[in-house]
C-alpha cells in the first residue's frame, strides 16, 4: 500500500467518525489529493489506483464540502454535478486564502 493511498484511507475513515473541525479538515486533505489527479484519464480508475478510494466515497466528501460552503460544485444545464470538471478547474485555478478574506491592518 502506498503511503498516499494508506494517508488518504485513514483521512477517510477519520472522515467519517468525525464531525465539526476535524471533519471539515480531513475532507480538505482529501479534496486536495482529489485536485492533483484532476488531469487523469479516466479519473476515477486513476483516484481508486492512486488514492484508494472509491468514486461514491470521493463524491461523498466533495458533497460534504459544498454544503459546508468550502467548494461550489459546477453543474450541467440538466442539473447534473460536474465533480470532474470542477477539480479540474480548482487544479488550474487554485485560489488562496488572500483572495477571499480581507485582513484588517
């Protein structure tokens, strides 16, 4: 087992038995692991071969991470979420903290 592969499965795990803060952070490790593959074809085999982890156990993280307001998954005209898509976009257009929160000197 790689060491990605075994870090990111225990992200998961921790992912899942966690709430609040902690939660929130294990699914941001993840969501950064899901950004690096984001250039991969087919993605989905390339995360399951790379990180370990399955396309519902990924979709269940980003899911999280939008209704927690910290990722804004792109949708089709039908509706459809776009997971692929916006990894892609975040991976070429990372943003960073400055950008959004105004610090007061």
């Amino acid at each position: 087992m790689e060491k990605a592969e075994f870090m990111l499965r225990d992200a998961y795990k921790k992912f899942k038995v966690t709430s609040g803060e902690e939660k929130i952070r294990a699914a941001t490790l993840i969501l950064k692991e899901l950004t690096k593959l984001a250039g991969n074809e087919p993605y989905w085999d390339a995360v399951k071969e790379n990180l370990g982890l399955k396309e519902n156990e990924a979709k269940e993280v980003l899911l999280f991470l939008e209704e927690v307001g910290k990722l804004k998954i792109k949708r089709a005209r039908n509706g459809r979420r776009l997971f692929v898509l916006t990894l892609k976009e975040r991976k070429e257009n990372p943003q960073t903290l400055d950008k959004w929160i105004k610090i007061n000197r």
